[in-house]
C-alpha cells in the first residue's frame, strides 16, 4: 500500500471506536452510570454518540438536554425520549452549556454522572477509564485529559493547544490542583457531589466554576488519558476565543467570589 493510500485508510477509521481499552472494573449489579449529554444543533453526529454510548457495556441512564437546537436535532430526541434508558429535557431557547448541564445534573439517577458533548471528539469506549478510579481508587471526580494521550489523539489547533494549556496552568494557580486538563468535557462525578454544587455557569465557563467548586470541597480528583479527535470550525466547533476570555474571569470569580 502506497503512503497516501495508508493515510487515506488511517483518516477513515478515525472515528471507529478502539478495541484496545481499559476493561470495566467489577460493578455492582444495581450500578447505573448516567451520561449528560447537552445537545445543541448536532443533528449531524448525535444518533452516532447515541449509538456508541450504549455500546458501552454498562446500566446507563442517557440523561439528552437540547438547548434551543434549530437543525433537526430535537427530531431525533423525539424519537429516543420513549426509550427506556433515555431521559429528554428540552429548552425552549439556547442558554448555554451550562445551563444545559445544570438541567440534566438535576434529571441524573445514577450512582456516576458523566459529561457527554454530542459531538465525535470524545469517544464513549474511554468509559472504563473513567469509572475505574471510582471503584479501584475511591475517586469523588475523575477527568479524562486529552493531554495524558492514551490510544491516540487528533493533533490540535495550535491556539487552542495552547489556550486550554493555559487556562488549565491558571486554575491549577488558584485552585491548587495539578490538573493536566482543566478543560476536558469528560468529567464524571459521584453523584452526590454534583448534588452539593449549585451550578451558576450559564455558557462553556462552567468547566472552570466546576473545576473551583470540587478543589474548594477537597475531594478526591483523579485524571486518567483518553482519546481525542478534536473538530475544527469547519466542522462544527463552536467554542471560541471570547469563551476563553470569559473562562479567565470564571477562574478567578470562582476562586476567590463565589
């Protein structure tokens, strides 16, 4: 196979879940994992994320928050909402990631709660990794880095690499925690912790108010290595430099106001 050949091959299974994972630990058999998911506009991709996160071979609770979505989006939750693993919370208006976050911490059941994004960048067959500090370890929250590279990782936008390095150093500054990656979307939690956390956040500056709130609490935080394939604006993404304008003010409100 020529070179080009072999890379064409490569950019194809980009998205195909790997085999190579971390087993389950040993879980109760009551155990439930409820995944949040906040769905906005990504009509695109959210059958596939639905479709890999049963894949997962645990009780789940797929707790579906649609944010005002406008593509066709809240069709396919219409479809999903009779299901019996499936919990739909519709807002009527967009309000932001948080606030979508906020709705479904409030709807989760399960003994674990864990962040979904509705997007392929994060790939549900790290799931394993997630849960095992839990279990082994005695973890209250455990974050998936992308920076810790586990099976493989989608190089970054440059500004973005760097932004998020950054805004992870000055947390880590006013929280005293040693996180590699303040930013990540996978963020699992006992779910009594997020029942003691008001979430005020409305927009993606929630992941620097949740990131205070457990370091405040003094709970125990782990971070294990996932597998990132990160879009780019052509492909949906939708944070932007103002976010991270925004999530510089959120590290210090949250550290020394709220």
């Amino acid at each position: 196979m020529s070179e080009c050949g072999h890379i064409a091959m490569v950019l194809r299974r980009r998205h195909t879940p790997l085999s190579k994972k971390t087993e389950l630990p040993d879980l109760p058999p009551e155990f439930v994992l409820s995944v949040v998911i906040p769905v906005y506009n990504e009509s695109a991709t959210l059958e596939q994320v639905v479709e890999r996160v049963r894949a997962v071979p645990v009780r789940k609770q797929l707790v579906m928050v649609d944010d005002g979505s406008t593509d066709g989006s809240r069709d396919i939750l219409t479809k999903l909402e009779n299901d019996d693993d499936v919990t739909v919370v519709l807002h009527e208006k967009n309000k932001g990631k948080g606030a979508a976050l906020k709705t479904g911490f409030a709807a989760a059941t399960g003994d674990v709660v864990l962040i979904q994004d509705a997007d392929l960048e994060y790939d549900p067959a790290d799931y394993p990794k997630l849960l095992r500090p839990f279990f082994d370890a005695r973890a209250d929250v455990v974050y998936g880095s992308r920076f810790l590279v586990g099976e493989y990782a989608r190089v970054h936008l440059f500004y973005h690499y760097v932004g998020n390095r950054f805004l992870t150093f000055l947390s880590n500054i006013m929280t005293g925690l040693n996180l590699t990656d303040m930013e990540t979307c996978y963020k699992a939690f006992r779910r009594e912790v997020l029942q003691s956390i008001e979430v005020k956040s409305k927009r993606f500056t929630v992941e620097p108010e949740l990131t205070a709130k457990i370091a405040k609490a003094g709970l125990r935080i782990f971070e294990v290595p996932i597998s990132y394939a990160g879009r780019n604006y052509n492909e949906g993404k939708k944070i932007t430099w103002r976010d991270g304008i925004a999530a510089l003010w959120a590290i210090f409100r949250f550290r020394f106001f709220d």
